[in-house]
C-alpha cells in the first residue's frame, strides 16, 4: 500500500492495526527476555498494552515526531469511538492516537520509523514496569 493510501484510511483502521502491530513488538521483546510461565507473560504484555500504559507512552515520543506522524496520531486521539468501561476517556483517546500512528507507519512501510518509536517507549517503560 503506498503512503497516500495509508493517509486515506480512517482514523480507526489505523489504530484497529496499530493495536496489532503495537501488541507484536511488545511480545516479542517479552519473548526476547526468556522462557516464562505464560500467565506472566500475559499479565506483563497487558501492562504494556492496556490504554493506561499506551497513553504513558505517548510522552515518551514528545518532540520525536514528524509534522507528518503528528497529524496521525492527533486525527486517531481525536476520533470519536465507543471507550471501554474499564478505560479512562482521556487515556483510551491518547491510546487510539498512539495506535494510528503505528498502524500508518506499518501499512506506509515505514518498519525502521515504527522500530525507533517502539524502541523510545519501551526503554523509558521499562524501568516502570513491575516484573
């Protein structure tokens, strides 16, 4: 898919994708610490995952954005979409917002962009995970 094509879809395929793409890179770097108990592995990728920690997340790429991701993320902060029971308005919204841009930025082909971002939030949260 070319890059203008990816700008067309709405806000919310993208953070449908995103969500995806988001949950990928996070089990993967929890596989990439070693064999444990499945539950564990759950319960850590839930932390990392959840509305609440994506919405953390999303300080951790402040300043680090293009004009280009930046319009991404704030069309898919800004859409208006049913929020869960369980989420805070205000951290679902940031969350959706982080979503699209890793939806853009995986349908766009732009995998080394969505590694570098990836990588600032996972350093900085990290250190404030509970293992």
């Amino acid at each position: 898919m070319e890059r203008s094509d990816a700008k067309q879809l709405s806000p919310l395929t993208l953070a449908f994708l995103g969500d995806a793409v988001f949950e990928l890179r996070v089990r993967e770097k929890l596989a990439a610490l070693g064999s444990m108990p499945v539950q564990q592995l759950h319960k850590r990728a839930v932390s990392y995952v959840c509305a609440r920690a994506q919405a953390d997340a999303v300080a951790n790429l402040d300043g680090l954005l293009t004009d280009e991701e930046l319009a991404v993320f704030k069309r898919g902060r800004n859409t208006h979409s049913h929020v869960p029971k369980n989420a805070n308005t205000a951290d679902y919204r940031l969350a959706t917002g982080l979503e699209a841009l890793f939806g853009f930025l995986h349908i766009a082909g732009e995998f080394d962009r969505e590694a570098e971002l990836f990588e600032c939030i996972w350093q900085d949260s990290e250190s404030g995970i509970d293992n």
